[in-house]
C-alpha cells in the first residue's frame, strides 16, 4: 500500500511537470519591408534572444519567439540603411504584426 502512494505521488509530478512546459508556447513576429528588394534579413531581439528570418519579396517571419517585447531589426542591401522598430509585443503562442517597416538610402 506504501509503495502505490509513492508510485501515484511520484506520477502525479511527473505529469504536472509535463503541463508546465507545455503552457509554455512559442510565437512569431511577421511583417513586410518596403521597399521589398532592399532587405536581406529581420532580426528580432529581447533581453533574453536573438533569433533571425530571410526577408523574401519584403516579407518575413520569425518564428520560435518566446512572449515578452522585441525590437525587429530589418538588415538592409545598399544603398538602403537598416532600420528597426521598438516595442514588438509576442504573447503566448500568437502572431505579433510589426507592421511595414520604410528603408530609407
């Protein structure tokens, strides 16, 4: 009898252990560079990540973002300068929309 609570206490933890990484879900930030040849990358950036995508015909999503706030930095071709935007909120598991990001020469 001693051993079978042992044995249901010790699965129990497991199990919440489990849920608990699960609840934790990754999302993504997407959005368009104009104009749309004149970027090569995003990069977006927290305290804590970096992560990066391709930027293809002036859209781009980074995925595996963990929530809390980014700045999307846009890696710019010449003659065009990078460009970056502030403030980029990702909650659990969503889409964040950084909107159009403008190149400037």
């Amino acid at each position: 009898m001693k051993n079978s609570g042992v044995k249901l206490v010790t699965i129990a933890v497991a199990m919440a252990g489990l849920f608990a990484f699960n609840s934790l879900r990754s999302g993504s930030i997407k959005g368009t560079v104009s104009p749309s040849d004149g970027a090569v990358r995003a990069w977006a950036e927290s305290a804590t990540d970096t992560l990066k995508a391709p930027v293809v015909n002036g859209a781009y999503e980074i995925t595996d973002a963990k929530p809390g706030s980014y700045k999307v930095i846009i890696e710019a071709k010449p003659p065009y300068r990078n460009a970056a935007k502030d403030g980029i909120t990702v909650n659990d598991g969503q889409t964040a929309d950084a909107g159009d990001i403008k190149l400037e020469k």
